[in-house]
C-alpha cells in the first residue's frame, strides 16, 4: 500500500516539477505577476508537505528553504531577479534529483548546500531557518505594515482529519502551527467523537479542531496549509469577519447563532434552551446539548472578533475538476482491446455483407458504428496538448544560450494542439536535437547580428497545428541560414553526391539528416559529431512521419515535421500482391492509376509512368518481395507523396480503404527493412503494413552500388 502511495508520490511531483518550471520560465518574462508567483509557492509548498508525508524528508527540508524565501517575494518582501530565477530553476533540478535517486544510494547534498547558500546572499538582512526547520515562523520577517493590519480578515476553520491520517505520515498538529504563523490564532480542540477506552485504536486520529484566524493573508494562504491533505479531511473555511464592520452596530453574533452556523445546535434546540432563562452555554452544557468544548469554541469566535472588527465577505468554495489519475499501462491495454474489437467488427461486417441477411446486416452497421465511436473515444482519452513538452525546450533554450554566450528567446503557438501521448514521447528527442542546432548553428552571436543589421537577440520558433489525420511541428529560427554550397561540398566530400550532379536546394538540405554528416569546424559540448540530425530522421521516420528543410542565407531556417495524431490505429489502403495484402499508410498517399502492360514497354525497362503530362518513378513491390507469380494484365500505382517528392508503388490491385489496427512485429523481424508492422484483417488472416520511405530509401541505395 505504501509502495503505491510513494509511487503516486513521485508521479505527482514530477508533474509539479514540470509545472514549476514552466511558471518559472514565464515568471521571468512577467516577475510582477502575483499569479505565477503564488504558483511557483504552491508548488513548492504541495512538493514540500506530500514529501514529509510519504517519507522523502530530504526533499521536504530543502523545499522548505526555498519555499521560504518565495514566501517573502509573494508577500512583497523581495523582487523576482534573474539571479533568484536561477537559483530556483537549479533548485527545481536538485529537487528531481532527490526525487529519482535510487534506493539507498547516498545523497549528493553539495548542490543543495550551494543553492541555499545562494538564497542566503539574496537575503542578507534576513535570518533563514537552519535546515530541516518545519515552521515558517522562524525567519525574523519586519512588521507588518499599518496598511495591511487595516487589511485584516478573520475566518472560521474547522478541520476534521479523516482517522487514519496519521497512518499516511501526516501530523495534523504542524498543520495547525502553520495556521498559528499566518496570524493571530485561537484553538481548540473538539473531543466529542473520541472513542471509550476499550475502543480506541491508538494509530487512529479522532480529534478535530476549530481554529478563529485573523490574518492579512486571505483565504488561499489558508487552504495552501491544507493543499497536500484536502482529499483526506473535512475542511471548512469562513470568512466571519473583514475590516471589523460586520455587524458593527449590534455587536457581535450571539453564542447561540455561533453554534448554529457551524451546525453545532439547531435552531429548534436554542430555542428550547433559551426558555429556560439561564446563562446559555452552562445550560447547554448541562443538558448534554453541546460538548464543553464546542461551547468553549464559539466563546472563542465571540470574543476574538470583538476585538478585530471586520467587514462580511462569504467567498463560496471552488469546486474542483472531476478527474482521476489512471496508469498509462491500462490506457495501452485500453487501445489493444479496443483495436481487437475494431478487427472483430471488420470480419462480422464481412460475414454479414456475405450473408445478405438484412437483419444481420443492419446489426453489424450498428456495431460498426458503436466500433467506431468506442475507438474515437478511447484514441482521445491518450490525446494530450503538446504544448505540455513545450517548457522543457524554453529550459534548453534558456540554458544553451547562456552557455554559448548568446541572446536566445523562444516563442511558441499551438500549444493546445493534441497529439498521442506516445508520439509525445517519440518526439522529444528529435525536437531537442533541432532546437539545439538551431541554437548553435543558426542563431549568430550578438555582435554578428549587429553588425547585419539584425537585432542582438535571436528568437527560435516552436509550434503546432492540425493539417488532416497529421501534426504539423513547425521549428523556425532568424539565425543566418542553412550554408547551400558548404553542405553541397560536404556531401560530395564524403561520396553522397556527385560533384556534377545537378539538385535542387531540397535535395542538398536533405543531406543533413545522412548519418555522421557535420558542417562544423570542431566537436563541442553542443554539436559537431555529426549525430544530431541522424537521430532527428530516424525518430521521424519511427513515428511514420516526414521532414522538410527551407531555409534563406542570412533570413533563418524552418524545418517542418509532419507527424500521425496517433501509433495505434490509422487508416490505410488497403492492396494485393499475388495471394498477399499489404497495406499503406493512408496519410501519404494521393492518388491511384493503372499500369498497363503497353505502359511498362513504352517505358524500356525504367521504372517510369506518365501521369497527366509528369513522369513518376515507381518501385514494383512484386519484385521487391520476390513474388514470382503472374501479374494481372492491368496493375495499379499508388502514387505516394514521400519527403516532398511523388513515387509509385505498384501492386496488383487495390482493394480499398481499410481501418488499421497497427501490431507490431516480433523480434525475429526487427531488422526487416520497409516493413514497419502488421495488421489482422476480418477473415483472420495478415497483412504487412509497408514503410514506403523505407522502400524508397533502399530502392535508392540499391541503385547507387550498381552504379
């Protein structure tokens, strides 16, 4: 139980870590915003009380420290610099290091140490607590102004532990010590649902406590105490007096009214009561009504607001979002059957339509239709905004460019644009790669895009749009441009073009992406080795996806990735070969004709068909696969679009559009080149989906060791 508890624990923080760099980062572009400020503390301040309740007490007392110090900027108390925004970005990174260090490795506290003491010289005129101290209350803060005591609320708090807290390693009495440090606070401790003796359980926790708070804090100060147990006690929080002008004139509320409000006593029962012409908290007390210490309680409220006056302001509770947490290996397995039932869907249509039962018929169009929407469904639920990654490359920029000594700023658009939780994934690496080329080879240095009349400060590009079943990520810098004669001159240097050859600008940028290819002078930290790209083209291509390169001597570079919304199903088309079925990704292709037996000898022995005026090469799968059968008198071309550039692929007959649930191949199969998985079709049996890059890229290799 515990294990699960702590690994919901590191799940959470991660998210936060994320969250908080992202506020950080936007925090220095806007360092008065109050908002991005009070996300920053509740990050930490969630991070700090979740980790000294699951056990990561290092985590707690270094967040403590620095949680402490963004108390002061969110109270006014210090400014948002970037030295301060450096520190926490680093004390962001410590505390994912505390997070991920393996089970009994010895912590490494070095960074940590620097990081507080850098802290410590922002604040020199004020003492921090000594590590591992948990209140807040032991830094000298300076008084109070007159301003904010004029701006003091009073609020009612009860707060009922569920009984089993202290088993989840929370101490509710730290709680109640942070309300204590937000202002003037009275206690008292409710009794009333603890158990006779021989019923108690000692591990379980059954006292509750109404606190009276005046603060200058407000009212989410207040629920930031409780931010890391709100699922896991009854919290009500009341404003019952602002400013002291409620009810001013009468006084304040009586001791019955008190108790009424807070669902102490009943309306019915205070009247009974005061029939009685007694003091009435002695007789409530003794008519068993109303516990001693419920009295006490609203005795309390009566005499501390008294003494604060304050004007009313109910602030109703926000409610929060419906969600539930659900581990990425159950939504996986959600698709697998989901694909299962889109495979079982595909052969009761085909058996049905066989049939000609109309009943039957009719049954398995409702099938299909509810097929159809259960898929749409479950492919929504792994959708997430790719703007959710977008932070980590405002980081790397950030970084890099301090680094290198540049004036880097990035900016994004299309953040809410959704992509497959697992495309995400695979796509991280690529963008990491570009955006670091950009930065070292594209964006020049200061100086140099003075001296062009440029500004100083170079600006990366990063976002996404929707284009059909695909993902448009676009990266675009203002940096000096891809160098067209030295990558041509490279590539002929190491063999991947002819020094004759005539290509076209997107044929010499594409070079790039070949393996170990490096314009640069000299190997950095950065770039150089020649790897970055070829990774990028890979990745790309892993994803089903394509890359086109445009760039402008000395106006920048746009580098365009077309990537599927989702891996696990796609639609296809569906064709024949002999007695086989292979299937091609329906996103690249564009048209089909046919391909006659006069068409192939009008062609002497080149692979190349006349399409309305344009000659296409195809590649002939028959061949390709070896498949020694008779061909039809009539063949088909699948005209494709690949990297830019249309290629045939020809096969024996198109079948049609078909909905693809991708399998992907076992080990065995792993190094099969220009096959990238297989699909189950209705009747049972297997088709190959075919990777047509692939096909394309070894036709092309192919044909260059013949030459």
């Amino acid at each position: 139980m515990m294990e699960e508890a702590v690994a919901t624990y590191r799940d959470e923080a991660s998210e936060l870590l994320t969250e908080l760099e992202t506020s950080l980062l936007e925090l220095e572009e806007t360092p008065d915003d109050s908002d991005l400020i009070n996300r920053v503390f509740r990050a930490m301040h969630t991070i700090k009380g979740s980790g000294a309740m699951f056990g990561f007490d290092e985590i707690a007392s270094f967040t403590h420290e620095v949680e402490t110090v963004f108390d002061m900027v969110r109270n006014g108390r210090m400014t948002v610099t970037k030295r301060l925004l450096d520190l926490t970005l680093k004390s962001r990174d410590h505390i994912s290091y505390l997070l991920n260090i393996p089970e009994g490795e010895e912590v490494d506290r070095s960074d940590g140490d620097a990081i507080i003491a850098g802290l410590r010289q922002l604040v020199p005129q004020v003492e921090l607590p000594q590590k591992g101290s948990p209140d807040v209350s032991a830094i000298n803060l300076p008084k109070v102004s007159e301003e904010e005591l004029a701006n003091e609320s009073t609020w009612r708090i009860r707060f009922r532990p569920v009984t089993n807290i202290l088993m989840c390693g929370t101490n509710p009495i730290s709680l109640i010590n942070e309300l204590r440090d937000l202002g003037t606070a009275h206690v008292v401790a409710q009794l009333d649902d603890v158990p006779e003796l021989d019923k108690l359980v000692a591990e379980n926790c059954y006292i509750y406590w109404d606190v009276i708070l005046t603060t200058t804090r407000g009212e989410d100060a207040i629920k930031d105490v409780f931010i890391f147990v709100e699922d896991d006690c009854e919290l009500k929080i009341e404003l019952i007096d602002k400013s002291g002008l409620i009810d001013k004139e009468q006084g304040y509320k009586k001791l019955g009214d008190i108790l009424v409000e807070r669902g102490d006593l009943s309306p019915i029962e205070m009247q009974k009561v005061l029939m009685l012409q007694k003091r009435f908290g002695e007789l409530l007390i003794e008519q068993g009504i109303v516990s001693p210490e419920k009295v006490q309680s609203a005795l309390l409220e009566q005499q501390h607001v008294k003494s604060v006056r304050k004007e009313r302001s109910e602030t109703p509770p926000t409610e929060s979002a419906a969600s539930i947490r659900v581990p990425a290996e159950r939504l996986d397995q959600l698709i697998n059957l989901v694909g299962e039932m889109v495979t079982v869907q595909a052969h009761l249509t085909q058996v049905s339509l066989a049939g000609g039962d109309p009943t039957f018929i009719s049954i398995s169009e409702e099938v299909e239709r509810l097929t159809n929407e259960l898929r749409d469904t479950a492919l929504n639920i792994r959708m997430l905004p790719i703007g959710s990654t977008f932070s980590k490359f405002k980081r790397l920029v950030r970084d890099l460019s301090s680094e290198l000594g540049k004036e880097i700023e990035m900016e994004t658009f299309g953040a809410e644009t959704e992509l497959d939780k697992t495309v995400i994934e695979k796509l991280n690496d690529p963008l990491v790669h570009i955006i670091r080329n950009s930065i070292d080879h594209g964006i020049e240095m200061p100086a140099v895009r003075t001296a062009a009349g440029k500004s100083s400060r170079g600006t990366v590009y990063l976002g996404a749009e929707h284009s059909g079943d695909s993902v448009l990520v676009t990266i675009r810098d203002d940096g000096a441009g891809l160098d067209r004669d030295r990558i041509r001159a490279k590539a002929v240097e190491r063999g991947l073009l002819s020094a004759s050859a005539e290509v076209s600008d997107k044929e010499i940028y594409s070079q790039i992406f070949a393996p170990g290819f490096s314009t640069a002078d000299k190997v950095t930290s950065v770039s150089g080795r020649g790897v970055g790209m070829d990774v990028v083209k890979r990745g790309i291509d892993g994803l089903r996806g394509s890359i086109e390169v445009e760039s402008t001597r000395g106006t920048g570079t746009t580098i365009t990735l077309k990537i599927p919304l989702t891996l696990a199903i796609i639609d296809s088309l569906l064709v024949k070969i002999g007695k086989d079925h292979f299937v091609l990704p329906l996103a690249s292709v564009e048209e089909c004709v046919e391909l006659t037996k006069e068409d192939v000898a009008n062609s002497h022995g080149r692979n190349l068909a006349n399409v309305r005026g344009v000659i296409i090469p195809y590649i002939p799968l028959r061949q390709q696969f070896d498949i020694n059968d008779n061909p039809p008198e009539i063949e088909q071309i699948v005209i494709a679009n690949i990297h830019g550039s249309k290629v045939g692929f020809v096969v024996d007959h198109v079948v049609g559009e078909h909905q693809t649930v991708i399998k992907s191949l076992g080990k065995m199969y792993h190094d099969v080149k220009g096959v990238s998985g297989a699909t189950i079709l209705g009747d049972g049996t297997v088709a190959l989906i075919l990777d047509m890059g692939v096909l394309l890229q070894t036709v092309e290799q192919s044909e260059k060791e013949i030459l």
